[in-house]
C-alpha cells in the first residue's frame, strides 16, 4: 500500500516538471521570437496588363511583410495594357513598405507603354541585356498601343500623321488632354525616384524605345542584369524609398521565391477575356429570353442569369463602349419583336444591322489583347440571325397550318346523323356526339359536313 502511493508521488511530480519546463519554453519562445526567413520575391507580368495581373499584382503587394521580404521583384515581361490597371498597380508600389524593383527580363522582353510607367514608378529599374523598354503613348480609350501599331504617333517631328501636326503634336484637343497628363504623370515618377525626366516625357509624345545599355547611359534604368540573383547582387547596399521613407537594401544572398498566379487571377484572367466576357453576356440574354419564353424550364435561366451576372462583373473592369452594348441590346430586342410582330423581316434585319455594329464598337481593337475578335463578331451575328430566322419560319409555318383543336378544328369536319327529328338531331364528329341543326331533315346514318357552330349546337349539312 505504501509502495503504490510512493509511486502516484512520483508520476505526480514527474508531471508537474513537464507543465513547467513547456511554460518556461513557451515563455522563452514569446520572448525571443525566432526571426523569419528573409527573401526576395517575385512576381510575374508576363503579357498584357489588365484587371486580372493588376488584381495579382495588387494583392501579393499588400501582404508582403517587411519583416518577411527584403524586396519585391516585378519580373515583366509586356506590351502594354489598360490604362486604369497600370494605375492600379503603382498605387500599390508606391504604398508598399517593401521596396519593388521592376526588371525586364528575360532577354527578348520588353516593357512597353504601361510597362515603362511601372518601371519609372519603382523604387529600382532593372533590365536583362537584349531588352528593351519606352513607346508609352496612350491611346483614346484607356490603353496603350503595341509598339508599331496604327494608333503609334510618329517618332519624329514634322511628320503630319498618325493624327499629328507639322509640330509632332496631337492634332485633336482630347487627345492633347490625354498625352499631356500623362507626359505629367511620368514626369511625377521620375522625379520620384531620380530619373530621366525628358526622356520619360519623349516616350510619351513621340513613342520612342531605348535598348538596355542606353537605357542606363541615360538615366532610365538603374541597373543591367543577367538574372534575379545578378540583381540582387547588385543592388545590395543602396538606399532607396519604400512608402515615401528612405531604405537601405540589404538584398546579397537572399532566398528567391516566385510566387506564380493563383487561381482566383487565372479564372478572372479568363473572364476578363473580352470574347468570354462578349460571349457570356449572349449566353445570359439568351437564357433569360428562353426562360421567359417557357416559364418552368429552370436550366436556361439558371444558366442565364449566371452567365449574366458573371458577363457583367468583367466588362466592368473592361473598357467599354456602353453605346456599343446599348445597341447589341437593342438588335436582339428587335429580333425578338419581328417573332411577334411579324413585318415581313424589316425589323428584323434592323436588329440584325445593330446587332453586328454594336458588337464591333463595343471593344476597342487597338488595345493590346483587349479588342474582340473580328471572327467571333461575325459568328455571333451569323449565329444570332440564324437562330431568330428559325424562330421565325417555324412561326410562320406554324400560322398555316390547319387547327386541329378548339372551335375551329371542327369546321368543315365530316361525320355522321345518329338520329334525327326534324330540323333538329344528332350527329358524331371526330368521335364525339354532338347536337346539330340543319336546313332540313337529315336521314339516319347520313354522311354530313360542319359548316359551323352555335354554342354546343353544330350547324351541318349534307356531305
């Protein structure tokens, strides 16, 4: 008995020391933090930038810890973008603790128009050898043209086209507007951060492009290097601002890490895809209209709806002509019309003609990657008329033929007397006896033709 309590003591005291030496740990672990791994990370622009890469650009920018990430890398590799998505994305470099340093790279990319603002806008200016970066002339409709493109303004003075006059200025007053507030802009961020602001404002007016090498020589770029670890190499040690405070980069030797798309901006790159976008506004119209057609179905507006809802959210965050939109719903309301009408196809080709135009302005087409296609406009009229004309012929077909139901349907119907009395009696029609009235008497048996009808009284008459 005694040897058994001697033992609780024990296992008592031996679990007391445990309680005590995990509080002293867990004490010891809140007092001296252990540190975090440092590293780079970096983020890829690789393409067109639009909402879904100013959406995983913006993200990844606010949850970087300083604590965490000694600097942020935008690895870009495009030809240009929209205009509010590029703004987007250096608000959110100029509000990050983290330094960002945007790079050009691999060799063979470049940063054009929107991605020369992001590179002026950085706290470091990198590129690889055999890239190139400038034509950053925007265009009307909140984009920025590819360089070479139709919408490009002449890289030399004088010359009296792309919409310039004799002084290499913009002939039109709103676009005057436009390429002077961003000549601003880029002269606010190169002034920001301590670069060449005459070039900036010369890639903007005339759409100039600079190789790397050049690019350095004149104060456009801070650094050339080879790859991600070659730029980390050869920042170290600068000061640089983060957020508006000056910070000394410490970046030899850190740990790189990618951190790729994830699948919230692949799904929102994909529906931001103005054909998905275009396409998936005619799957949710169309729905609605069949469900409203026959009500009960559940599946087209089910689907309908969804496909509304989700065509909606994206060409929000697209540049579109509303006028453009306006008259795709005005086709398709016309075509809807000439079913019930029926004016012989006038409305309908109208709805056509509307259909097909408002399709082709909805979207800008110089906009790098952000115009609809030629092909899926012209499907989806081809596709649109086709359907409505089916509609309609089967509508047509429909009204000639012959009622087989109701009052009508027993019009000129023949059948037999049962019995008759008179100028009264009884006769079977299409399986069914009924009361009928003659002009005189009718025989037992005798075959008869309905010329029409009285309440529930037939009026017949010899077949």
């Amino acid at each position: 008995m005694l040897l058994g309590s001697r033992d609780l003591i024990r296992r008592s005291e031996r679990q007391a020391a445990g309680v005590l030496v995990g509080a002293l740990l867990a004490v010891l672990a809140a007092a001296f933090p252990v540190a975090a791994a440092e590293r780079a990370a970096v983020l890829e622009i690789d393409g067109a930038i639009g909402p879904a890469i100013a959406d995983y650009v913006v993200r990844q920018l606010a949850a970087m810890k300083p604590s965490e990430t000694r600097v942020v890398v935008l690895r870009m590799n495009t030809p240009g973008g929209l205009d509010s998505s590029m703004r987007d994305i250096i608000r959110a470099i100029l509000a990050s603790p983290v330094p960002v340093a945007s790079y050009v790279a691999p060799s063979g990319a470049r940063a054009a128009s929107a991605g020369t603002y992001i590179e002026y806008a950085s706290a470091i200016a990198a590129m690889a050898p055999g890239t190139n970066l400038g034509a950053a002339t925007p265009i009307r409709f909140g984009g920025f043209p590819q360089p070479g493109g139709k919408d490009q303004p002449p890289g030399q003075k004088g010359q009296d086209k792309g919409g310039s006059d004799k002084n290499g200025e913009p002939a039109d007053a709103e676009m005057r507007k436009v390429i002077n507030d961003a000549v601003a802009y880029i002269r606010s961020l190169a002034e920001l951060n301590g670069r060449n602001a005459e070039w900036a404002a010369e890639a903007v007016r005339a759409a100039v492009s600079l190789p790397a090498s050049e690019a350095q020589r004149l104060g456009v770029i801070d650094v050339i290097a080879d790859d991600v670890p070659d730029l980390l190499r050869k920042i170290d040690g600068r000061t640089v601002k983060a957020a508006g405070k000056p910070v000394r980069l410490a970046t030899a030797g850190l740990d790189v890490v990618t951190i790729a798309p994830d699948w919230r901006t692949q799904v929102l790159a994909v529906i931001t895809n103005p054909n998905v976008a275009y396409l998936l506004m005619l799957v949710g119209i169309y729905g609605l209209i069949f469900e409203l057609a026959n009500p009960g179905t559940v599946a087209p507006g089910l689907i309908g709806g969804i496909s509304l809802l989700v065509a909606l959210y994206a060409l929000n965050l697209l540049p579109v002509d509303y006028a453009g939109a306006a008259l795709v719903l005005v086709g398709i309301g016309l075509l809807v019309a000439e079913i019930f009408i029926g004016s012989f196809g006038v409305i309908g080709l109208a709805g056509i003609v509307a259909f097909a135009v408002g399709s082709i302005i909805m979207f800008r087409f110089d906009v790098p990657e952000f115009g609809l296609s030629l092909a899926v406009v012209l499907a989806a009229t081809l596709v649109t008329a086709g359907f409505f004309l089916l509609v309609l012929a089967m509508l047509v077909r429909s009204r000639r033929r012959k009622v087989v139901t109701g009052k009508e349907a027993l019009i000129g119907a023949e059948g037999e007397t049962v019995e008759w009395q008179g100028p009264e009696g009884r006769v079977r029609v299409l399986g069914e006896i009924w009361r009928a009235r003659a002009a005189g008497p009718l025989a037992a048996g005798a075959r008869v033709k309905v010329v029409g009808r009285d309440g529930l009284v037939l009026r017949v008459e010899t077949a």
